[in-house]
C-alpha cells in the first residue's frame, strides 16, 4: 500500500492507496510542533485506528508547503516505517511542464493538485483549491503550467473579520436561509459566502476569457469548496480528495521511469 502526505499550512492531510484506489484518508493539525516520534506515533495510531499497520505500508511520498516541519516528518516516516519517502520537488517526474517565470516558486501542494486534475479530468483545466489561500491555476490541454491566481482562503477572509471588528462574532461558515439577512450571524455568513461566489466566479471568467482557451474544465477541491461548488455552475467537478490523488499519480509516474 501507498501512504500519501499532503502537508498544507492548517492541516497534513494523509491518504492510504491500494490496487481498489483511496481506501482511508486523516487528518493532523499542521500548526502544532511536533518531534519525529510524536509525528511517527501519531501516523501510527490513525493507521491502526483504521485497521491498517505498519508493514501494510510499502512506500511514502510527501508534498508540502511548510518547509519547518519536514526534517521531523522526514525522520518520522524512516525511523518507524524504515521508507525513504519521495518527496515531490524540483527534479521530480510529474507529467506538467511548469510555464511559468519562475517555475521554482510554484507551491509543491499547486503542482500536485495541476498533475491530479490533468490526469484524472484531461486539459485544459483550471483547478481551484479552497485551502488556507484559495488558488486558481490553469493547465493547458498539453499539461503546461500556465497561470495562477492566489486570493485569501474562505476561513482566513472570515477570521479577519471577527479578529479584526471588535463587535462581530466568530461564526460558523455557512450559506444562510436568505442574502436579505436581519441579524448579524447570518449578514457575516452571507457577505463571505456570497462574496466568495462572486470572486470565484469572476476570476474563473476572467482566466476563461483571458486565455483564449476553448472547453476549459473546472475542477475545485478544498474543505470548504463544497459550499462554493454547489452554488456556481461554473464549477464542473468537486473532487475532495483530488491533492491525494495527484500525489499518486506522481508516484506512480516516478516508479515506472
């Protein structure tokens, strides 16, 4: 079996593949330090918590955003699984060419979701990821890298505004009943909710219209996507386990070179 790691900046999120496909997938806190053995341990548990041990892992890759965690992860994976994982950056074999100025600052977590999208869903495709920053990226139908737009996430937008207005409570992120709201909860909920359908929806347009590109695709993943997804047509797929398959298919990609 294939333990895939996709380390973001609020969650490590962390996927288990057989030859059926995504059999299990958990979640850790990113934000909270760790040592090599609380990672190992921790990864140990939730396998075991659903049925899985350790020998039934036979390789590890690993995607991340968050530089200052890897020593310990990396250490983790080969004191208690005995892998060398694969670690997706520079040099590594995805099947995208990254067209852009300075290919080297594309996010390892953007050119994981580009390959997932390319090669489940074909190009050209824009993918949205509903993640601590929301991003839109598009790849052309010859699997280049082209563009990519970054805007603050749904719950990063929503934190600013009770952190930040001394009277506004912190709420849960929801579509209300109505836009036309008469109290204070449901006017938050409906400006970002609302709000984040009409930035989406503008910048998908506006990278449709832009690059000239005929039958883009559009492909959104992300916790809290779902709520944006099932409010705009312009979103044709949610695919909430998109990041996951995308680190398979480049580990896939890496074995047969």
């Amino acid at each position: 079996m294939l333990l895939v790691i996709d380390v973001g900046n609020t969650n490590i999120t962390l996927g288990i593949f057989s030859k059926e496909g995504l059999i299990g997938n958990f979640r850790l806190t990113t934000k909270m330090p760790r040592t090599s053995d609380e990672y190992g341990i921790d990864i140990c548990n939730l396998l075991e918590h659903r049925n899985f041990t350790i020998g039934d892992i036979e390789d590890v890759i690993i995607a991340s955003v968050v530089p200052d965690i890897m020593y310990s992860l990396n250490s983790s994976i080969i004191k208690y699984f005995h892998i060398e994982p694969i670690i997706v950056g520079p040099g590594i074999k995805t099947g995208i060419r990254l067209a852009m100025d300075n290919p080297k600052e594309v996010g390892a977590d953007r050119i994981v979701d580009a390959v997932g999208a390319y090669e489940l869903y074909g190009g050209p495709v824009i993918i949205v990821d509903f993640g601590t920053a929301t991003t839109y990226d598009l790849v052309t139908q010859e699997g280049a890298f082209t563009a990519g737009v970054t805007a603050p996430g749904i719950s990063t937008s929503a934190k600013a505004l009770w952190q930040d207005a001394a009277k506004l409570p912190k709420i849960e992120i929801k579509k209300p009943a109505s836009i036309l709201s008469k109290e204070t909860i449901s006017s938050m909920q409906a400006g970002i909710v609302y709000g984040y359908i009409g930035q989406t929806e503008y910048i998908i347009s506006k990278m449709k219209e832009e690059s000239k590109l005929e039958g883009i695709k559009v492909v959104a993943t992300g916790g809290l996507g779902i709520i944006i997804a099932q409010e705009t047509s312009l979103i044709d797929i949610y695919d909430p386990t998109l990041t996951l398959k995308g680190l398979q298919c480049i580990y896939n990609r890496c074995k047969k070179s």
